[in-house]
C-alpha cells in the first residue's frame, strides 16, 4: 500500500511517520520548500512531538516516507490519501476553503480508480460530501463509492503526544457511501494499534459512524462542548468577582459532586480547535445560541482580565507589564490564537510598557511576533500569567530577580490563590 499524507504540519507529519512505521511507502505533501528539504533530510521542521525526531529519522533513512511539494504526482502514485491541510476561518467567521479547495483540485487531477481519500481536517457538517467529494467527481469523472472512496475521519490527538495519542483514542470514521465506510475501517484497522481501554463502554479501535457529515459532527461536538464550558467558567468566574468569592475553590468543590466538566476559567484559550471549531459549528448551525454567547465570553476574557486588574491595582499607564507565556499550551511552541495578542493590544492602548517572556521562544522569535521581549525582569511591576507553563509558578517566587514586581494576575492559576512573597498582591481571573 502507498499513502500520500498532504499537509506535513504538527498532525499531518506524524501522521506520516506512523504510516512509514507500519511498514508502507509513504509520501509526504507540503507547499512549503523548507519543511520538505527537512523532511527529506530526516529532521524535524518543528520542535516539542515525544519521538518525533528519531522516528522520521528512522522511517527517511530506509525510505519509507519522501517528501514532496507536488500533490498531483505523489496521488498518482498512492491508493490512500489523508489530507490533513490546514483550515481556518476569515474576519467574518466564515471558513477559508483556499487551501484545502487547492489540495482537493490537485487530488482529482491525479486520483487513480480504486484511491481511498481520507480527509482528516476538522471541516463543517456536509463538507466532505457536498464541497470535496463534488470535486473530485466533476474533475475526475469518477463516481464516489464505485471508482473511488472518501471518507472523513477527524484527528483527535494532541500537539506533543501524538504518537501516544493515536492508540488511546478511538478512531472515528464516517464514509460518503457504505462502500467507502467498509475501505476507510479497512485501512485504519491495518494502519493505526490502540491501547486496551477498560474504561471504554465500546472496545478501543475505529469506531464507524453512519455518514461522514456524522464523523464531522463528532469533532465539532467535542470541541464546542470544551469550548461552551469554559465560557462557563468564565461566566462563573466573572459572577464570583463580584460577589467577592474564589471561583477556583468553587469549581474545585463543584467539581467533585456533579459538574464534572467544568473547566477551570481562564485569559484565553488558543490554539486551533477551541478558537475555531466552534465557529464551524455556528457556520453551520446558526440557531446556536448557546455556543454563540460562550464564544463572545471567551474572546472578551483578555478585556475582562485588564479590566479585572485595573480594578485591583489601579492605572497601568506608564507601567512595566510583563506577559508571561507567549505559546497557547505549555509545551507547545505554537502561537496560534494566543491570548497573548490580545492581552499585548489591549494594554498598549492603556500606555503601559509590555513585554513578553516565554520558556520556548528566543527573544528574536518573540521579536518576530511583532512582540517585545522581557529582558530585564527587575524593573517588571506587574506579571500576567498567560499560558499554563508550571515553571511561572517557580520563576515568580524568586524575589531577588522580581524585586519590582507588585501585582500578579494569574490567567491560570498557577500559583493556587497563594501569592509569590509578601509584597505581591495576587489577582485572580
């Protein structure tokens, strides 16, 4: 079997060296020169993904897996392609097909008889079938589900354990015909091992839906539902200073009888799938007012958080405010839909002086964001934690090198409602 995964970002590439590792010849499809020469030389274009490094090694040096920039050769030579293109959404909400439309175009121009194509890119409901599918048919001329298949399996792994990742969660799939569900379990039941799960009702492995525009569901259910639960939280969190109390001491307590899934409040939540999957949904679903109201809450909660410290600490105008944690997750040195941006903005408009520290980025990365870099921590008044990196917690309680600091606002809780030393005044979101 020959595979061509498209898209060698920080899904897509380990998705790449899992297929090499079971055996298969697999070509590797990025539009970006640089990712392909590194790939091509068995080196990781991107830090932070557990065994990453010594399995691409390991999987180009035997020539399991070739990188390529040519989308339409490495299909006409493939019986699987996985797309994992990234998509994202414009300043209207609105999803920007560009990419994944230009990938679909080059697919249906090389696609051979009897290819199963896999897409694995979050997509709105009906995306794979009405949008993709239409695609490759009117291209092609071949029909789905008799001269070739498409399914839509999302991802559901996280930056940084991928590998791991893949075998504790179920693999959802969900094909446009039954002929195409029956070839899609078919290659993940031969390409992906699952760890024994006794805590699953259902046994660990691929997991059928009844459709693909199921299958697409299923994500964006996943990720609205985390997503309306931290607008809750926030909500909470919000209510609970006005009335003067710890909201994480509540949610603690709450959490132990029956709100077992309430998230923790936060500054912001970044990455790709919080941020934008929900507004998939809405794209779709446009009575969601629930899902709606939870994204304004959780976009607002920079704004609310300086407006939060500002109440407690007075004006910031003037003052050297340092941000503390630039990556969206600790451990992931990616930037995408940080809070950072925001929390940068706002306080620029209010005349403070604000720079930027993050355990992952060199100061000239940090720079190249746009962003001031931290580099004499003893003139720092006020720190806001903006990431979940623990090593804040530490850093902060070093009263020698915050000899300036007066004021913390904990975006994570991270210190646990327990100021650094005497003289700091803590804030809590």
């Amino acid at each position: 079997m020959t595979i061509t995964v498209i898209g060698l970002g920080k899904i897509g590439l380990p998705l790449a060296v899992q297929f090499a590792r079971k055996g298969e010849q697999v070509f590797g499809v990025d539009i970006n020169q640089d990712t392909v020469d590194l790939v091509n030389a068995g080196l990781e274009p991107f830090p932070g993904e557990a065994g990453l490094g010594e399995l691409l090694a390991e999987v180009v040096g035997r020539k399991s897996l070739i990188a390529s920039i040519s989308t339409r050769d490495c299909v006409s030579r493939s019986n699987v392609v996985v797309v994992v293109v990234p998509l994202f959404v414009d300043s209207d909400a609105k999803p920007d097909f560009q990419a994944m439309d230009s990938a679909t175009r080059e697919i249906a121009l090389g696609i051979n008889k009897g290819t199963l194509v896999a897409y694995e890119t979050t997509l709105p409901v009906g995306t794979t079938r009405e949008r993709f599918t239409k695609t490759i048919e009117e291209i092609s001329g071949y029909k789905v589900g008799e001269d070739f298949n498409v399914v839509f399996s999302p991802e559901r792994v996280l930056t940084g354990r991928v590998f791991s990742d893949l075998k504790r969660y179920p693999k959802i799939v969900g094909g446009v015909t039954p002929e195409c569900s029956r070839q899609g379990r078919m290659f993940y039941e031969k390409i992906l091992d699952f760890d024994l799960r006794e805590d699953l009702e259902i046994p660990n492995g691929v997991w059928m839906m009844d459709s693909s525009e199921a299958a697409e569901f299923v994500k964006l259910a996943e990720t609205t539902y985390r997503d309306v639960n931290i607008g809750l939280a926030n909500q909470f969190a919000i209510y609970a200073q006005k009335i003067n109390v710890d909201i994480h001491q509540v949610i603690q307590a709450a959490n132990s009888q029956v709100y077992s899934h309430i998230h923790q409040p936060g500054i912001a939540v970044g990455g790709h799938c919080i941020p934008i999957y929900p507004q998939f949904y809405l794209w779709n679903d446009q009575a969601a007012t629930i899902v709606r109201e939870a994204r304004k809450t959780n976009v607002e909660m920079p704004a609310q958080s300086i407006s939060r410290l500002i109440d407690e600490y007075g004006d910031l105008e003037g003052k050297n405010v340092a941000i503390l944690g630039a990556t969206y997750r600790a451990g992931v040195k990616e930037t995408a839909f940080s809070g950072v941006f925001d929390l940068c903005k706002i306080l620029n408009s209010l005349k403070a002086k604000v720079f930027v520290h993050d355990f992952l980025l060199e100061d000239s990365e940090i720079t190249e964001l746009g962003l001031q870099a931290l580099a004499n921590f003893a003139e720092v008044e006020v720190a806001i934690i903006q990431n979940n990196d623990a090593r804040y917690a530490d850093l902060l309680r070093e009263h020698d090198k915050f000899s300036c600091l007066r004021v913390v606002l904990d975006g994570r809780n991270l210190l646990n409602g327990v100021p650094p030393n005497s003289q700091v005044r803590l804030v809590s979101v």
